[in-house]
C-alpha cells in the first residue's frame, strides 16, 4: 500500500511553565539517559556515540509500550529499543532529536524541547513532527485499507499529543524539586 501523502503525518506540541530558570531546564531535557524519570515509553538509555547531547550524538533508548495503545493496529507492544540522532543542541534554548531507521539513517521523525525565559522561570515547548512515514510506520500501515489507516492516524496522533502534555507534567515535576 502506498505511503500517505499528508505532510506532515503527525505534529504535535505542547507548552509548560517551569519554575526554573533556562539552562537548568535544558540541562535536565538534554540528559536523555535521564527521560525514563518523565517519559511516557522511554524507560532511559543510553548514549552510544558521541559526545552526550552534542549534535550527532546518538542516543539508544529503551521503550516500553502497554497493550492497551491503539489496541486494534500491530503497533510494538512490550519493550523495544531506538535510535536517536541530536540534531540540535542550543544550549537553554533548543534539544532535538530525529529517530533513526534499521540501516541508521536519521528519519524525517523529529521530537525536540524548546525553552524560553518566562519571568523568574521558563516556558518548556515539547514539539514532534513526523514529515513523511518512518519505517516502524510504514510497517505498521502495510496491510491496513484507507479507512484504517485514517483511523490509525487520528488515534496515534491523538496518543501523541496526549503524551507530550503527559510528559511536560512529569519533567515540571522533576526539574522543580531538584
């Protein structure tokens, strides 16, 4: 079945406020072994070539999916491990990562958290776009008809976008009892 042709799949992005000036948020978002602590699927990781959270950096994470996440489509259940490339490191302003396929190419699947000064503290942006089907999609969507795949689409998007507010709930938390 042929690839959608929506660009982009998925966008999504979600924004907090933290009590806490911009380097110390960037310094925690950016220590990705730490994600297991605010994560909805990362469970942690680590990093595997590079120097830590400098671009090019490659990051291996360990997953953890429950059955119940669009149950009806053959998503990954379980555990299971990524690779992510940094593809930007501005430090107390921007961290992205773009997920890599089997071979080790960067995909056009990018997660990132942006910071901003907001008074005595900060403004956190969770943002993931994914600009063209990555592999795991693709896979995914194989043998799916156009009404199941429209399905899917509007479920794991709206999965995702529940998981970046999940997530900036979890890593205020973090970041503000440190």
């Amino acid at each position: 079945m042929a690839e959608p042709q929506n660009s982009p799949l998925f966008q999504a992005r979600a924004e907090i406020r933290v009590a806490a000036r911009p380097a110390g948020v960037y310094a925690v978002v950016s220590d990705l072994p730490r994600s297991g602590e605010w994560s909805t699927e990362c469970t942690g990781g680590r990093w595997i070539s590079g120097a830590p959270g400098s671009v090019g950096a490659v990051f291996q994470g360990e997953n953890l999916r429950s059955e119940d996440v669009v149950a009806w489509a053959p998503v990954v259940r379980g555990a299971w491990t990524t690779q992510a490339e940094v593809v930007a490191a501005e430090p107390g302003r921007a961290f992205r990562w773009a997920m890599r396929d089997s071979a080790g190419n960067t995909q056009d699947s990018v997660w990132s958290f942006e910071v901003a000064p907001n008074g005595d503290g900060s403004t956190l942006v969770h943002h993931f776009r994914m600009g063209r089907a990555t592999e795991g999609i693709r896979k995914i969507i194989a043998e799916m008809s156009s009404a199941e795949r429209e399905r899917f689409f509007a479920e794991w998007g709206a999965k995702v976008q529940s998981d970046l507010a999940d997530t900036l709930q979890r890593v205020k938390v973090v970041i503000e009892k440190a």
